[in-house]
C-alpha cells in the first residue's frame, strides 16, 4: 500500500495557498474574455475564457472550495449526507461501466488511486477483483461510509495536502473531479510526481462545447474550470503527459481521456492554442435556449431521469445494504475477460 506523508489528523486542514484565478492556469496568460454572467439555477456565476488557449473558469472563485467540498457538495447536490440507496445504486452501475472502459488497460494487482472515491463503490469493485484500490475523499461522511461499509483504504482530505512517495500507483483517476480543482496544473504535476513511468491517468470532466446541456445549466459554481478536448490534454502534456485514449462518449455532455506518464518529464509544450478561444466562444454563445428546447436533448433527458428513478427506486429496494448492491452488479462483470498477465 502507498505511504502517506502526512496521515496525521491535520491533514484534513485546507493548503493555505488557493491560487488567484485572474491568470490563466494553463497558459499563463492574463487576456481573458466574458463568457457567461450566470450558472446553474440563473446564479450570478462569473466564467471567463482565456484568449490565447482557450481554457474557461469561474473568475473569481464562487466558492472557498476546500470548505465548500467538504462539508457541503453532497448535501447540496443529493440532499443528504451519507449515500441513499438509490443513490449507492446509480454510482454502483457508474462504476460497473468505468471498470468496463478501464478493463484492457489494467494489469493484475495494479495499485489504482481514485481521487474523489465518494461512496466507494468503484474502489470497491477494484478490490474485490484483486487490485489495490486507494482513495482520496473530501467529504467526511461518504468517506467515513465507504470506510465501514466496504473496509476501504480511503483517506479523508484533498490531494492537494496529500503527499505519496514516488512510484506509488499505476493508474490514478479522477471521475468528475478534475472540474473542481482551484489548481488543475498543479493537481496534475503532482500526480506525475507518484505515478509510476508508464503509469496511467484517467480524467473524465463535462464537455464545455456540450450542446446536450441547456445555456443556463451549463456553469456550476461547483465546477471551477471548464475544458474541451484541446485544453484537457494540452494541460497534461504539460505537465509530462501523453494522450493514449480520448472520447466523447454518448451524448456530448463529457470528455474521457487517458494519458500515461512519460519518463522523460514535462516537455517544451506551447500553453497557447491557436482558434480554441473563438471555437470555444462561438459554440457557447451561439447556444440559445430557445435553440436549446427546440433540439431533442431536453425532452430525452427529462424522459431519461424519470426512466432511471423509477428503475434505481423499485431495484435498489431490493437490497438491504451497499455491499449487497455491489455484490449484485459486480455479477455482471466478465471476469474471463480480464488481463491475466
Ligand atoms: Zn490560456
């Protein structure tokens, strides 16, 4: 298993330094443009792009995020504190299909990291397919759930105050996580730092160039950046990193990439790219919602919510616990198909 450096209780303090967001964290530029003036559920949200590559954030933060995920995320977006069954069972199916993706990419007894591991479902299903699975969760009531639910090795706090030796895992992911970091560069600078040369990065995020999303839901006050294809991987080429995979799965509404570690360090990458700003800024503020309702997204995904509400509520009242609903998933998986060597 990984040593931390500091599994003292203290971890769990904020860092100190929140970075200043008026400078653009993948290029470094200052020349940024207005995007958008409200967030989800019409709140005033102030998102700006970067001129030169096109990378989008909220300026200035809304949130103190390291106090913002830590005690409130879930209650704000789930409305309760440690997971609901239904709740355990949507994420449960969530990481049925990551495993899916991931599966011809792992080797047998991998050390996986998830930062962000919530309830713990996919690091449960690592486990109980024979690798190493570590997690990093800031939320103490999931943590605390997903620790004496499933006996899960999962600290309580924020990568960014977590310090592993070199050489520690051979695959980190972050599902959904990414979007709300204060310093993605140096969230992935210091995953090249304990990741093995070879290793692997799975980042999902949603797709700033989504169209599947009405305009008005586009920007969270959660989700500090926002990225598309170009700006995800140039930031991790950046910081030492090569594309091995990249998707748009579905709908549109997400982008799935895969890097793996280089042995030869960060390279001479330019941070500017050229177009991505008016590419980025065309599609955003060419999204209207009055385009929005007359596409199909609004009306298949209301149906599709009230599809998987129906189907979550009647199938997860069948289990009496979260292990029970793993369990049963997990049957789904094909273990023949898994790497042997
Ligand atoms: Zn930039």
């Amino acid at each position: 298993m990984p040593v931390l450096d500091n599994s003292k209780p203290d971890s769990l303090e904020p860092p100190k330094t929140i970075s200043s967001s008026s400078q653009c964290n993948l290029c470094g530029s200052t020349e940024y443009d207005v995007l958008s003036k409200v967030g989800k559920g019409n709140e005033p949200l102030n998102t700006v792009i970067c001129k030169k590559c096109g990378l989008v954030w909220s300026h200035p933060f809304p949130v103190d995020p390291f106090n913002y995920y830590q005690k409130h995320y879930r209650i704000r977006y789930k409305g309760t504190f440690t997971p609901k069954k239904k709740h355990i069972f949507r994420a449960a199916r969530a990481a049925v299909g990551r495993f899916n993706l991931l599966k011809h990419l792992l080797k047998p007894r991998w050390r996986v990291l998830e930062v962000g591991s919530g309830g713990g479902e996919f690091l449960y299903l690592l486990n109980k397919l024979g690798y190493d699975a570590f997690g990093i969760e800031p939320n103490e009531g999931y943590a605390e759930y997903a620790r004496s639910e499933y006996r899960l090795n999962i600290q309580t706090g924020f990568l960014q105050n977590t310090q592993f030796e070199e050489n520690s895992f051979e695959m980190v992911t972050l599902w959904h996580v990414f979007e709300h970091m204060d310093n993605p560069a140096d969230i992935l600078k210091k995953i090249y730092s304990f990741l093995i040369t070879g290793g692997l990065l799975v980042i999902e995020v949603p797709n700033v160039e989504t169209i599947c999303q009405s305009p008005n839901n586009t920007f969270h006050t959660a989700h500090l950046y926002n990225f598309n294809q170009s700006t995800l991987s140039r930031m991790a080429e950046l910081a030492g990193f090569a594309v091995v995979e990249k998707a748009i799965p579905g709908d549109g509404g997400n982008i799935r990439q895969v890097f793996k570690k280089n042995g030869a360090g960060p390279r001479e990458v330019q941070g500017e790219i050229d177009g991505n700003f008016e590419r980025i800024k065309n599609i955003v503020t060419r999204r209207t919602t009055l385009k929005h309702y007359f596409s199909h997204y609004p009306y298949s995904r209301v149906l599709n919510k009230v599809r998987q509400w129906f189907s979550e509520k009647g199938a997860s009242n069948r289990f009496t616990s979260g292990r029970e609903i793993l369990d049963h998933l997990m049957e789904k998986i094909d273990r023949n198909s898994l790497s042997q060597d």
